[in-house]
C-alpha cells in the first residue's frame, strides 16, 4: 500500500492517468484487507500466494514504468537515482524474501516452504502485536523511501550500497534480538 501511494503521488504529479488510477485501485483493495486483518475481531482476510503474486506483479508494472519515464534526458520529473528510490519502495518485502529464501537454501530445505523467519514473525516472536508489528515495518520503509527522495541528487550506488547495510543492518539487529528471547523465555520455563 506504501509503495503504492509513493508510486501514485508521482504518476499523478506528471499527468500519467492510467498508472494513478492502478496505483488507487491498488490501494483501494488493500483497505478492506487491511482493516479487517488489523482491527478485525472475528473475520479476517487471508490474503494468499495469489493475491501476493498479483500485488507484486502490479508494483513491479509500477516499478518498471516509473524508471522508464526517468530513464528519458531532459524529463521534466526525472529522479537521477530512479532505481535507487524504486529500491526504496520495495526493499522490505523484497530483502526480506531474499533473506529468508537463503536461509532456507543454506538449511537444506525449499526456499518455498513456510516458516517463521519473515521479519513480521521476528516482531511478532519478540513480543510486537500484529498490529505494532505492522507499523514498524511501514514506518521503516517509509524511512526507506524518505531517503531516497532526499537524498536523490547522491546517486543510484551510494544510495543502493547505503540502503543495503541499512537493510542487512537492521535484519541482524532483529534477529539477535529474537534470540535474546527465545533464550529469555526458555530460561523463564527452565526456571519458572
């Protein structure tokens, strides 16, 4: 939903109709899906490999179109670093799906198979509600595409190179704090 409102703001900016109104379809099916999953109290939303597949195959329509237009000399809405704020956009789900799809692979197992090693689940074992959970991984993306867009004059390899340690950064902070509580909560049975 982020990425779409990030995408949808530009293509509305530049008169490019036919993307606002994908980005605002976008968005506008997620509401229901996100105000039952996260205030619901009985019925909720299960989203689905389906649904998950056409929603990134929709942000990458609009990944794609948003660097096509920066791509043209002397656009008058160019970002220098297009790729480095359309990383931006899309770097938590995708490093986090990447993440997880190594461990997997380094485990012996499928990349498919599920597990709990998505960062949402990191939150949530850490003791985050679903809802808080959610929250901090919006907020932190948005400070993601925050800073491309200030600092968009830097160029596409300091901001990719940045945002990626950040990422990796911020990955293995949430883990070893994940650790430091399953050890704490073994110890509380253990001792309990």
């Amino acid at each position: 939903m982020l990425g779409s409102l990030a995408f949808g703001y530009y293509f509305f900016e530049i008169h490019q109709w036919e993307y606002a109104v994908l980005t605002a379809a976008i968005v506008g099916a997620l509401i229901p899906f996100i105000y039952y999953n996260a205030f619901g109290k009985e019925n909720k939303i299960f989203m689905g490999d389906t649904g998950s597949l056409i929603l990134g195959f929709a942000i990458t329509v609009l990944v794609f179109r948003f660097n096509q237009l920066n791509s043209m000399p002397n656009y008058r809405h160019c970002f220098v670093a297009a790729p480095a704020f359309s990383l931006a956009v899309v770097i938590l789900p995708m490093f986090d799906t990447l993440r997880v799809f190594v461990i997997r692979v380094f485990r012996g197992g499928s990349p498919f198979n599920a597990d709990r090693r998505h960062m949402h689940h990191v939150l949530l074992d850490i003791g985050f509600t679903h809802l808080q959970a959610t929250s901090i991984l919006i907020f932190v993306n948005f400070l993601f595409i925050l800073y491309a867009h200030f600092f968009n004059q830097l160029g596409n390899s300091v901001l990719v190179y940045s945002m990626l340690l950040c990422a990796i950064f911020l990955s293995g902070l949430a883990i070893w704090v994940r650790r430091r509580a399953v050890e704490k909560k073994k110890k509380a049975e253990l001792y309990g």
